[in-house]
C-alpha cells in the first residue's frame, strides 16, 4: 500500500474522529452546532442523533488507524482490507450526505457541501491511490 494511500488514509480518519469528538461530547455548545452547520432546537432532542452519527465516525476512524497499524506490523492482507474498508465506509457517508442535502434534509440546500468534501475527499484519495 503506497505512502500517499496510508497518509489520506490517517488524515480521513483523525477528520472523522474530530467530528466524532464534536458530535459525541460538545454537541450541545452553539458553536460545535454551528460548525456542523445544524439547527437542533430544542438541543436536548438531537442528542441522540449525534451521538449515533459521532460513534460511526469514530468507529470508521479507528478501524481505518487499526488497520495502518495492522499493516505495519506485517500483516499487509488484513491491514490493507481495514484501511480500505473504512476508507470506503467514509467515503460513503459524505455521499450521503451530499443525497440527503439534495433531497432538501439540510435547513438550506448546500449546508452539507463543506462536510461532505471533508468527509469524502481524504478517502477517496486514499481509495485512488491504493489503485495505482
């Protein structure tokens, strides 16, 4: 697995264990809310949502660090199938994202834009570069 593939591979999955961190344990400050460009009034009724949405991430971050230490450990197959696994899995979910954007679930069109590409983009160079 090349150099560029593991280094998008790690800086997709610490972006999505930040989030993580935001959406698990500060969602309730205005500013994390603004950042995550959501609108959840009352707050206390979005807990839930985000601390669900946080564990995911934090799962996909870990599993794809995981699998890096995994394949510099020496076993390249599995290490290998974790980091493209949640690259995958993270890859997707800033797609559908941007689908549930398009389908009018964000308060204004385009809201999502700039956590989809943070999301999304890492990934799929990580999934790019694993091609070459």
């Amino acid at each position: 697995m090349s150099a560029i593939t593991q280094w998008a591979a790690l800086i997709a999955a610490l972006i999505h264990i930040a989030v993580a961190v935001l959406e698990m344990f500060l969602f309730e400050r205005p500013w994390v809310r603004r950042f995550l460009r959501v609108r959840t009034e009352p707050v206390a009724d979005f807990r839930l949502w985000a601390f669900a949405i946080g564990s995911h991430n934090v799962v996909a971050g870990l599993g794809t660090i995981l699998g890096l230490i995994i394949l510099r450990t020496g076993n390249g197959v599995v290490g290998e199938t974790l980091v493209l696994a949640g690259c995958v899995f993270m890859f997707l979910g800033g797609i559908i994202m941007g689908v549930a954007d398009a389908l009018g679930f964000y308060p204004r069109k385009g809201d999502s834009v700039r956590g989809d590409i943070g999301a999304s983009l890492p990934p799929l160079i990580a999934l790019l570069a694993s091609l070459i």
